[in-house]
C-alpha cells in the first residue's frame, strides 16, 4: 500500500500538519460543548455542535490510518503500542474521574448506592467523563487492523460497503443496553474512521483551491440540514436516533472541517498556527483534562450557569470556555513534563 508518495502539490509533511490543525478544532469544539451544556438557554447551539465533534475525531483518525502502512507488521506488535498509548490513559482516567464525580455527589449529600452502582457500571463497562473515546478508538483500530490485512481492503467499493453499514447498525440494535452501548460506539466509530479514509485518498489528490471550496460546501449543507433537522445521538449514552439527518451532518460537518484545514494549512502561520500546532498535538491530553477543570467551576456554579438567559448564558459560556482552556494549558505542561506515563508515554514530549 503506498502511503508515502506525492500527489499534486501535496507533501507527506504537509499534510499531517492538516491532521494537528484539525484536531486542534475538533478539542475546541468538544470542550465549548461541555461548556455551553451546562446553559440551558443556548441549549441549541450545544445540540449543533454534538452533531459532529466527537464524529470528527474519528474521522481524523482514519485520514491518519491513511498514512499508515501496516506491511509487516505483526498483531501483537501493533497491539502492544496502541494498548501502551490508549489504554493506560484510559485506566488512568477512568479511575480519577469516579473518584472526583463520587466525592462531588458525597459533598453534595446526594451519593447513594444507585448513583454509586450508576457510576460503577460507567467506570467498569461504558466508560466514564471523555475517556470512553479511548476504549472506543482502541477497538476501532483493531477492527481496521484486521480489515486492512484482508486482499479487497484497498478497493473503494469493499471500504465505502463497511463504512454504510457500521454507520447504520448503531441506529437498528436496542437503544441503552451497557453492553450494546459499547458495540454501537465501535461500530459508529469504525464508520466514520473509514469515511476518513475514503476520504483523504480524494483530499491528496486535489488542488488547495478546490479542497477549500468542496469543504465550505460539504461544511454548509451539514450545517443547513442541522438548522432543519437536527442530528440527535449520543456516543455516550448510546442514544443514536434520526439515522438519515444524524449521519448527514456528521459526515458533512467533519469532512468539511478536514477539507478546509486541508485547503489552508500552509496559510496558517505564525502565531495562529503554532496554537493550533500546541492544541492539536496535546488534544488527547486536553480531552483527559479538561472535565477535572470544568468540574471546579461547575460544582459551585451549576446553578447559576443554568439560571442564565439571553446575553447573559452567551457571555457565561465564552468566559467559561476560555477560562477552561487557558487553565488547560499549564495542566497539558506538567502532564507532559511530569507524568508523561498517565498519558502512555515513556517519555516528556518536545516543545512545540
């Protein structure tokens, strides 16, 4: 599989720093998510961006397994490493969450034992706060592993069949089950990785210009059929309802953002693109992180949040926003200096 070759104007090097550019969004988007969930009177704006965020990030993960070639690689090799990066931050931060959600229901006197067995079944099955993402990616990659070992797994048609069908299965199982909350979200997961792929073997065989142009298009008709009829489904609790618009906008909306980070990437300099650069390379950290942060200010101001209207909910969401990812970054800084191994990393990672 030739993954590391020319095409157009394009560079291998050129285009990862698309990938970092549009993982960067991605984290932004799914910590101002978080943010505005918590102010019922823009409860709209927060049901848009869920249509896509977390969709984007499996999507960007399989324009990077584009890259990837697997030609001799061993299974056990390939699980080893993914393990090691996945799944000891997955462990890590499974536990420190339900330590901090218990303590907070203890010091809010609403701890009991269905909240606490709730929290268990989170922690020990579905996963808790942002984590179940890497328990889902890590099985997502396996599958793709496996896929990819198999003779037709380059041909188009074979890829965009399995694509279809893993996007569409979440909607036709029981919704709420633990266990097929798990299988829905490898499922999905798996369809958006190889939608993904699909895609960048189109985005590195186009023009800068016409990326561009393709991407506002996909980006506005996603958004268009949000305004109509919004997305509704959650990886987390496993809720995937309305199929067609659902779909629709996740795909539309994520590829867009890929094609335009893809379109502008070289433009992207100075200043504006080294925080994208420092964002995107440190979003894995800044997923883990980020509800630990958002929980210190939620506890005490929950209710004033919710409580907010108008132009008041606005400015409360921005503040809050912002002030989570300023305060990301000396967290995502020590992590990296200190405890590079909470994030399965043997050691700290180079300055940016």
């Amino acid at each position: 599989m030739q993954r590391y070759r020319n095409e157009g104007n394009t560079t291998k090097n050129e285009r990862m720093m698309y990938i970092d550019y549009t993982k960067a969004v991605g984290i932004l988007l799914i910590v101002f998510a978080h943010c505005i969930q918590w102010f019922s009177a823009i409860s709209k704006v927060n049901e848009y961006v869920i249509g896509f965020h977390v969709p984007l990030f499996f999507v960007i993960s399989g324009c990077l397994g584009y890259y990837k070639d697997y030609d001799g690689v061993s299974f056990k090799t390939f699980f080893s490493k993914r393990a090691k990066s996945l799944l000891i931050p997955y462990v890590v931060f499974s536990v420190i969450n339900s330590v901090i959600k218990l303590t907070v229901l203890c010091l809010k006197s609403a701890l009991s034992f269905d909240t606490f067995s709730a929290e268990m079944k989170e922690l020990l099955i579905t996963g808790n706060g942002t984590v179940w993402f890497l328990l889902t990616l890590f099985a997502v990659e396996v599958v793709i592993f496996l896929y990819r070992k198999l003779v037709f797994a380059d041909r188009y048609i074979a890829r965009l069949f399995l694509a279809v069908i893993c996007l569409l299965l979440p909607y036709l199982l029981p919704q709420g089950r633990a266990l097929l909350i798990v299988a829905e979200r490898i499922l999905s997961g798996t369809g958006y990785y190889l939608v993904g792929w699909i895609f960048t073997d189109l985005l590195v065989k186009m023009g800068k210009k016409s990326t561009f142009y393709l991407g506002f298009f996909f980006f506005v008709i996603g958004t268009v059929i949000a305004l109509i009829y919004p997305a509704q489904f959650s990886f987390f609790t496993g809720e995937f309802l309305r199929p067609v618009s659902s779909i629709a906008i996740s795909v539309l909306c994520s590829v867009g953002i890929v094609f335009l980070t893809f379109s502008v990437e070289n433009r992207l300099t100075g200043s504006v693109g080294k925080c994208l650069n420092y964002l995107g390379q440190n979003s894995l950290c800044i997923m883990l992180v980020h509800p630990i942060i958002l929980n210190c200010f939620t506890f005490p101001l929950g209710g004033l949040m919710a409580s907010l209207h108008s132009v008041g909910s606005v400015l409360g969401s921005l503040i809050l926003f912002v002030s989570v990812v300023l305060i990301d970054i000396p967290f995502v800084y020590i992590v990296n200096r200190w405890f590079p191994w909470v994030l399965g990393r043997s050691k700290r990672r180079r300055k940016v």
